[in-house]
C-alpha cells in the first residue's frame, strides 16, 4: 500500500521496480500555444503528486449542484505505489514540419520518429502521441483512475490518442518474488541491468550533463511497441523450439546450456554435432549482440479480447524499454531482431512511439520547467 515519490532528481516509474499493473495513455495537445502547455503540465504535476501520496485530485466540498472534482473510486485506497510518468514525443515539437509551439528549437537530436523496421504491421490507432503518461501501480483501478482524472483535467488543452492496460502476475502471486513470466511463459527481465546501481543507470538510462539538451539532463527516453504474439502458433510449438527460438530454458530460465537463470550467457558453446547451443538466430543472442547497446526493459503482459481480423486472442507485450539514446541503443538492437530473430515466426510489431520522459520536478516545481 506504499507510496512512490513524486517529487525527485528523477521521474518515478523508471526504475521504480515494476508494479502489478500498468495503464498507459498517449494524449494529442489540441492546445494552439506554449503557455497552455505549460499549464497543462503544472496543473498534471501537482495533481500527479496528490495521486501518489494517495490522494484525489483534490479537496471535494460536497457542493451538490456541481460535478465532483474527483471521479471517486479511489477514495479511501491506498496509494499502492502509483507512479506517474510523464514524457513528450517528437510531435510535440513540430508537427508535420509546424513549430506549433515555439519549442522547435528545444527538440532533441535523438528524438525523432523510429525508423521502419521490416515485418512491421504498425496501425495508427497505436502509434505516437505528443505526450504520454505512464501509470503503473499495485491496483489496476488506482492506475486506471489516475488517467482517466488526468484526462479529464486536461479537457481543452489535450485529448486521448490511445491507451493500453498492462499487466504481470501480480507479486503476491509469487511467493519467491521471481522474474516475471510473458504469456510465451518465459521469464522476461533476466538480463535487465541493475537498477540499484547508479552508475549503470547513469550508463544506460539517464541523460547525462554533457550530452544535451539541457534541459533532459537527468530525463529518460522512452521507447513503446505494442507487440502482437501469434499466440495459437506458438501453443502448437514443441519445447524444444520454443526454447531454441529464446535460446533460453523455459523452467529454469537459464541460458541453453546453463544450469541457473542468472548464469551469462556462452555464445560460443557448441554441441557435439559442432552446432551452437544457443542457436544463431536466438532471440537473446542478436538482442545481446556484442554486448555494447543495453536498455532498461519494463514491459507488461497485455490481453484485448479477440483481434476481428483474425478470430484469435489479441494478446502480446506492451514493450516499453528506457535508454539515453534510442537511436544508438533502442534502434540498432531493433534492426537485428527485426531482420533474423527466430521469434518473428510467432509476433508481430502493431504499435510504436517515442517519448522524451522529461527529467524530475522538485517540490514546487512542475515536469517540464526546464523547457519553458
Ligand atoms: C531478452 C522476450 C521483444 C530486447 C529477452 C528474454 C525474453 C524476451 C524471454 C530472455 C530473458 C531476459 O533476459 O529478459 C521478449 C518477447 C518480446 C521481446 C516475448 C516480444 C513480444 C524485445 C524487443 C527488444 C528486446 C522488441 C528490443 C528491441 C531484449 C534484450 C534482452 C532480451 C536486450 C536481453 C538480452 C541479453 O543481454 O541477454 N526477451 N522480448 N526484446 N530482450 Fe526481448
């Protein structure tokens, strides 16, 4: 039932550990200048640090002939370790080569739109946004209810684009507290980097002073991909090929031709026919690749009743994946999964967008004043 702070050096819900539940928002601006821009944010951040501690939106006075300020089904609920995430994708800069407003000049290098990859089958419906939030929280209602207050709030100067509920097994669900499972039943977060060691999230995650523009320093850039798995085809796959097709143990989670889940893995180890025992077109070996490009994956398990275009389960991972540069980490990891991995046979890439998650606000100050 804790709560997650608000207010810090950096945004909450990065390398916050994963929460049960997740409901992710894409909003498009319908604002036509910087100053309600800003207010919307001013307006999002001191009502993202009530909801954190726990609170509503604000303070209702029982006034019987006006609506409630808050949407209600959270009163009396825990905080449960909401966080809130904010972040601005490329079009919040310029869209369709407009200036809209003003801020053209702040936009960063790395933030452009990702490039085509092949084999993929993006929608619109799922794709961009100009700023997103990112509720994740130990109670599917508390992150729901946030969103749906931040909309309402944001009524005039934004409106939804798309949103996705998420979700993992919940932690209580798991007496060992283990890596989570994805609906392929792996588990998925093995590799991650260390999230409690500074200095490798300063490596992999956080903008650094000398690597502008300024005002990121300390921010995050968030890549999201809605990834369809091809569920039927998969349930119909032997174990065997299913773990070939990771290059890792299903049970254990150990690389192929390791005993435990957190052994490295030995890419260079054949069998006695002289075959790679991780085979090479593995999932985790073109993902690890020489081991240079490395991102801070936090992904959920995502289910949306039945895809019409096929009769089959809509069900696959919200891939949500955090970095300093996602053209130089995100992008090249991309373009050798996209190109070979084994796993294509059984997921498809429906949705894509890139945010800049802005850098922390302190007490008293708002997401975003960096850029203003
Ligand atoms: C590793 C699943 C998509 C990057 C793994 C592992 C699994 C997995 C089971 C091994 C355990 C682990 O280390 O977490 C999936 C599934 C995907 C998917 C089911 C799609 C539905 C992606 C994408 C990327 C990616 C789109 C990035 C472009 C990685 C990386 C590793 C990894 C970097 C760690 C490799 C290592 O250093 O050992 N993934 N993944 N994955 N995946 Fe994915």
């Amino acid at each position: 039932g804790q709560a997650v702070p608000f207010y810090g050096k950096h945004q909450s819900g990065i390398v916050t550990p994963a929460q049960d539940f997740l409901y992710f928002a894409a909003f498009d601006l319908i604002a036509t200048d910087r100053d309600e821009v800003r207010i919307l944010l001013q307006k999002w951040s001191a009502i993202a640090a009530r909801l954190q501690r726990g609170e509503t939106v604000g303070d209702d006075e029982g006034k019987p002939l006006v609506p409630p300020v808050d949407t209600g089904e959270t009163i009396g609920l825990h905080p449960m370790s909401l966080s809130l995430t904010f972040g601005v994708g490329p079009s919040f800069f310029r869209q369709k080569g407009v200036n809209r407003f003003g801020l053209a000049d702040r936009q960063p290098e790395v933030l452009s739109e990702l490039p085509p990859f092949p084999g993929d089958n993006l929608k619109e419906e799922w794709c961009g946004g100009d700023i997103c939030v990112q509720a994740c929280a130990n109670d599917p209602q508390v992150a729901f209810h946030a969103i749906r207050n931040l909309a309402r709030v944001a009524r005039g100067a934004a409106v939804l684009r798309w949103t996705q509920a998420g979700f993992q097994r919940t932690s209580t669900a798991d007496a060992a507290k283990g890596t989570p499972r994805n609906l392929l039943g792996f588990k998925d977060g093995t590799a991650n980097p260390d999230t409690t060691d500074n200095e490798q999230m300063n490596q992999v995650v956080w903008v650094q002073p000398d690597e502008g523009p300024d005002w990121m320093v300390n921010g995050s850039y968030m890549v999201v991909r809605r990834i369809q798995m091809r569920i039927e085809v998969w349930d119909r796959t032997t174990l065997q090929e299913e773990e070939n097709t990771f290059g890792r143990h299903r049970e254990s989670g150990a690389p192929l031709g390791k005993q435990n889940e957190f052994d490295p893995l030995d890419l260079e180890r054949k069998n006695e026919r002289g075959e790679l025992i991780i085979p090479e077109n593995a999932h985790v070996r073109l993902a690890f690749g020489d081991g240079t490009e490395k991102i801070l994956r936090r992904s959920y398990s995502y289910t949306n009743g039945i895809d019409l275009d096929t009769g089959h389960l809509d069900a696959g991972l919200l891939f949500i994946c955090f970095q300093r540069d996602p053209l130089k980490q995100f992008v090249p990891i991309q373009q050798r999964l996209a190109k070979q991995d084994a796993l294509n046979e059984y997921i498809v890439h429906v949705g894509s967008a890139v945010f800049a998650c802005l850098p922390g606000a302190q007490e008293g100050g708002y997401l975003g004043e960096t850029l203003f």
